[in-house]
C-alpha cells in the first residue's frame, strides 16, 4: 500500500511538471518561388526539445537545399516570442569548384514595430540574441554542402531596462572565407533574415 502510494505521488509529480513545460511555437515562413505565396508551418516543441530544435531545421534545409545557389537559406522569415529559441537554417554550397575554410558572421540591421515605425535598440543587446551562434570555421570540399545553423534566444529586453517589443528585426548573415590570417569577405555570399518577435 505504501510503495503504490509513492508510485502515485511520483506520477503525479511528473504529470504536473510535464504540463507546466514551455512550449516553442516557430512558425516558418519559406520563400516565394515561382510567383507562389510564402507558406507557413506551424511546429509545436517543448521547451526542453533544444536539440530537437536544431535536429529538425538540419533535416527540413537540407532537403530543400537548392544546390544551384552558393548560399541556400529555404526559410528566411520566422517567429518567436521573448525567451524562445528560433533556428535558421544555411546551406553553403560548392559551385564553380568553389573550395576552402569559410565562416559567418551575423549583423543586426534593423527593427520596426508591427506599424513600422522604428524600435531603438541597444545593437549589443539584440546582437547577444546570437550568443549561441559562434561562426565556427569549416571546410568546404569541391562539389561539397555545408549546414549552419543560425541560432536565436530572442531577449527579453532591447535596450537596458526596456522590454522587447513586438515587431521585425532585420539580420544580415555575410559569408567569409578563411585565408591563413586573413579574412574574405565574399560580396554575393549574402543573406537577410527576419525574425518577428511577437
């Protein structure tokens, strides 16, 4: 009697704690192709399914790899709301015979609320945002594929003491290419992504 007594508290424990768990709703948005309208998918995670975050944005960019552009990126409009996680995902891709070590970095462009005016930002605050995006140097081989996740904690502030508000902020992601100690920056390795913060 005792031991089933436990074995009840104990599932009820866990019951409660499973339903109090953050739920992650991005929302994705891929690019118009052929004159069609951006769709949306909706992908219910839990707030614990980090890795199944950045395991799904993996599998669904690089089945919609477009190998014919040197830098893919299939969904570059996505949501979240303060304290969640959004990923983009990037596909580099080997064209022309393109080889070598490449890396990216991230630039905040700008943000507007949802009537468009502008959002003053503190640039080093919303830049933190990126904290887990580190542009790590990778190796691209001839006629090879590389993935980059471009990871999101979105923030609960956009200047010192000021709350982050709903609204579009603009991201430049800039392709650079390793050279011994030297940096390259490559002009049409470009992309911009928008994360609507609601």
């Amino acid at each position: 009697m005792k031991k089933g007594m436990i074995l009840l508290i104990a599932a009820l424990v866990v019951l409660v704690a499973c339903s109090s768990a953050k739920t992650i709703y991005p929302t994705q948005t891929e690019e118009s192709t052929n004159g069609r309208a951006p769709v949306e998918a909706r992908v219910q995670y839990s707030g614990t399914d980090y890795e199944k975050i950045l395991q799904d944005t993996k599998t669904e960019t690089e089945a919609k790899n477009d190998k014919t552009q040197e830098l893919n990126v299939p969904m570059n409009f996505k949501k979240g709301n303060p304290g969640e996680t959004v990923v983009f995902g990037f596909n580099l891709n080997s064209i022309n015979q393109r080889e070598g070590t490449y890396f990216y970095k991230v630039t905040f462009i700008k943000a507007t609320d949802t009537t468009s005016n502008p959002i003053e930002v503190d640039k080093n605050i919303v830049t933190n945002w990126l904290a887990e995006s580190v542009g790590s140097e990778t190796v691209l081989e001839k006629g090879g594929s590389l993935y980059f996740p471009v990871i999101f904690t979105i923030g609960k502030e956009v200047k010192s003491g000021v709350p982050t508000v709903s609204g579009q902020y603009t991201f430049e992601v800039q392709i650079y290419k390793r050279d011994g100690s030297f940096e390259d920056k490559i002009d049409n390795l470009v992309k911009t992504i928008y994360l609507r913060v609601e």
